[in-house]
C-alpha cells in the first residue's frame, strides 16, 4: 500500500514526495523527490498548513438574530 500526499516544494514547485514507509507518520521528514529539499516533519508541515488556511479563511463572527 502507498500513500499519495501532493504537497508544493517551496524551493522547485515540485509535488512529488518521497516518504520513508508506505504510511506517514507524524514524526517522519518529508523530503521532495524532485530536488531533495527538505520539507520538515509531517506534524510541522500540518502546523503551517492549518496557520495559513486561518490566515486566508477567518472565523466568521456569529450572526446576530433580528
């Protein structure tokens, strides 16, 4: 079984991953296939992931009944 994840490199666009096991764990070092950069840890990557989605769609301020 192997796991597809499409994530962008920073350094060469690329969205191929390479990944240690045929399933990612938190702890694992994502590396791009492409260029060899270095992504970061599966955890750290979600972190900045989940910061910038915050970032771009703010919570909304709950509507007041008329």
């Amino acid at each position: 079984m192997t796991v597809q994840v499409e994530l962008p490199c920073p350094k060469c666009k690329s969205t191929k991953m390479k990944f240690e096991r045929p399933e990612i764990r938190e702890t694992d070092i994502i590396t791009c296939a492409a260029c060899g950069h270095n992504l970061g840890t599966m955890a750290s990557i979600r972190e900045r992931m989940n910061k910038a989605y915050q970032r771009v769609n703010p919570p909304s301020a709950p509507r007041k009944l008329q």
